[in-house]
C-alpha cells in the first residue's frame, strides 16, 4: 500500500528521513501515527526509526538532545520542530515483566517490527509514502482486529502493561480482540501485579475515557483484570457501569472514576485514589464529585453544595444522572452560581485581623469560629459581602 498524499506532520518531518537517508542508512517513520494515518485519526507524536546507530545519528545532525540513548533514542531539533530517532533494536529477557534487561542495536527493520506489541502498530512508512507491513496490520486493520505481533503470550510475557494498552486500544479504536491475543491476555493476566499502579492508572483512564470505554472495561472484566487492580475486586459493583447506555462517553476522568468509586461503595474515595498514586489534586476533584453526586441522589443542590464543591462537579453529577433517565436540573446550578457572593473565603471583603482590631478579639478558636460563620452566612445569601453589613453582623453577635 502506498499513500498518495503525506499529512504535514509527516512532511514537516521529511527532510530527517531524507537526511538520515543521504547520510547511507535507512530510516522511516513508525509507530502509532502510521495507523492513526491509515485510519485518518488525528496525529498525536511523529516517531522515526533508524539503521543508523545513535552515534551514527548524531554525526548527521548539528542538534541533538540523549534522551534515551542507551535504549536507540536521540532527540533531533531541526528546522523548529524536535523528533524522536531511534535506532532499529531488538530487546533480551525482560527482568520485571515490563523492561527488556539489555537491548541490541541492529541495521534490519525487519527485527525491529518484530518486538512491536499489536499488529497495528507494527508498520512503517517511507519517505515516498509506501507503507511496510510485515504481521498482517493492514488486513487487521481492515477487519478491525487487535492482535498481537507472533506469539502473543511472548508479547504479554515480556511486557505485561500490554494488557492494559490492548484493553485501551479496544476502547479507542472499537476493534475485536483477536481469540489468540483474548486467551493470552486472560492467561497471563495476573503478570499485572508486577507493573506500577502508576502505569496502569494511565491507560485505565483513557480506556475509561475513550468513546468506546464500554467495550474496553468489558473485555477488562471478561479477562478478570480486575482482580489484580487495587480494591476493584467486586466485580459485581464493576458490571454496573455497563448498564449506562451505550453510548454514552465520560465528560472527563473526574466524572469516570468517581461513579466508578461510587458504585464500588466509597463514600469518598481518598484510601483507593492513594493506593493509585494519583496527585492530591485529582483525588479532590473525584472526592469532591462521589460527594456531589451522593448529596444528589438524596437532595436538589444548594448553595453551600456549589461553593464546597464547585460548579464543575455538580454538572458533571447532572449529566450522569441525565444518563440513567434520572430528573436532573441544570437551570438550577447556573442560578445558583448567579447568586453566589464568593467561590472563596478569600474574597471575603472583611478579614479575621481587622474584626479582631475592631472588636478588641484576642487569637483563638472565638474569631475562627465567628470567621466561619460569616462565610457560611455569605454563602448562603443571608449576610452581604459588604463591610459595614459583616461588623454590624460581628457586633450583634459578640
């Protein structure tokens, strides 16, 4: 197969082919943007593979960066733009299911392609548009398969976290698990337990994030990753979420992992989210929703709801409950949001220093306490954010 036409990402690219080519070695771009081409998907990193070891690499160009050199990878800058090159390599005995303990630089793409997780991604495109598929990526593509390149429990077995990547790329691309790539994920599922929770939180978030995310936690389910996922083994609570209908997609990783805790029984979430090693930021914003939507669920919304929680939760909370056929009312949070004075006790025209100046208050819990009180009242629309209303409220209750 031979494209007719380059996408500019690829042409702006070129002359580094071209250059490396010039140079006497071969070079072509590879990776996920030659299927992302082929399926006319926006092209995210534009990846350029080499005979040229990274020596050879940096002979060629005046700019360079070693970002990954000891595995092939020499980071080029030339002519405004930075592209990753990296040298044709074949990998030994993976050491942790994840890493290959030594890799070998060779001169044949052949060997190179061959290390590749799924078919899909196991092309490569030269300069004059010709597309090199050696494992049958193109007839996968076509029937919208996923498989693994060989073996495909060799595949698992050197690098477990392409279970997860098979799952996401179910997700994204709503392809069918080849049968022999199906049973080695469910064979070899339990090798999970040795990649980092970090890794695996990436591309569970985007398989939860993606249009087809249906499919790809149901595959999820059917291979009983779950098990090896930390406190996700109520598989019961998990297979809720496929009844949301389907087509229905996520706004946001907020809104997919806190009705994914939600229905999992969190009351808030945070022992989970650490065991996940995600930031404090994220585990508010989930927190911050599992509330909202439990508040929900009981209760329309008030004020108070908006300011602790923020806006942005309460909407995401309407539009799953719009999902299930649930009332919703999302005139009532843009009101809401009207009559709200502060979105933080900041903004409190009035501060703690000046009421304890005005009324002779020492430090200690009696300011706090008043303090609070004023921001709820605030808050709520009962006090004004004003100077002369706070004092007068402070002196009726001092």
């Amino acid at each position: 197969m031979k494209l007719e036409k380059l996408p500019v990402e690829f042409s702006n690219a070129l002359p580094i082919l071209q250059k490396i080519r010039n140079a006497g070695y071969e070079a072509y771009f590879v990776g996920g943007s030659v299927r992302d081409v082929l399926l006319n998907r926006t092209i995210h990193d534009v990846d350029i593979a080499t005979s040229s070891y990274p020596a050879e690499t940096k002979q060629i160009f005046d700019h360079t960066i070693d970002i990954g050199i000891e595995h092939g990878t020499v980071l080029v800058l030339e002519n405004g733009g930075e592209y990753e090159v990296t040298t044709f390599r074949t990998e030994d005995v993976y050491v942790d299911y994840r890493r290959p303990s030594h890799v070998t630089f060779v001169r044949q793409l052949s060997e190179d392609l061959l290390r590749r997780d799924f078919t899909i991604n196991a092309f490569a495109l030269a300069d004059d548009g010709q597309v090199i598929d050696l494992h049958g990526g193109l007839a996968d593509l076509n029937n919208q398969i996923l498989r693994a390149v060989g073996n495909p429990s060799e595949r698992f077995n050197e690098d477990a976290l392409r279970i997860m990547r098979g799952l996401r790329f179910v997700a994204v691309l709503n392809f069918e698990l080849e049968s022999e790539t199906f049973a080695s994920m469910a064979a070899q599922v339990h090798l999970l337990a040795k990649i980092s929770i970090e890794r695996i939180f990436i591309e569970l978030d985007k398989l939860l994030t993606a249009e087809f995310w249906q499919k790809g936690f149901g595959n999820l389910l059917a291979i009983k990753a779950e098990q090896y996922l930390p406190d996700f083994s109520d598989s019961t609570a998990l297979h809720v979420l496929l009844d949301l209908p389907n087509d229905f997609k996520f706004t946001n990783s907020v809104q997919a992992w806190g009705y994914l805790l939600y229905q999992l029984g969190h009351v808030d979430g945070k022992i989970l989210l650490k065991k996940w090693k995600v930031s404090r930021e994220f585990s508010l914003s989930v927190t911050n929703f599992l509330t909202a939507y439990r508040t929900r669920l009981a209760r329309d919304f008030s004020s108070e709801d908006l300011y602790h929680l923020g806006q942005s939760s309460l909407i995401l909370v309407e539009e799953l409950f719009a999902a299930q056929n649930l009332e919703t009312n999302f005139e009532q949070i843009t009101e809401l949001d009207k009559q709200l004075q502060i979105r933080h006790k900041k903004e409190i025209v009035v501060k703690a220093g000046q009421i304890m100046t005005e009324f002779a208050i020492k430090p200690g819990p009696e300011i706090g306490k008043l303090f609070h009180q004023i921001e709820l009242e605030i808050v709520r629309g009962q006090l004004k954010n004003d100077v002369a209303d706070i004092l007068a409220y402070c002196k009726a209750h001092l």
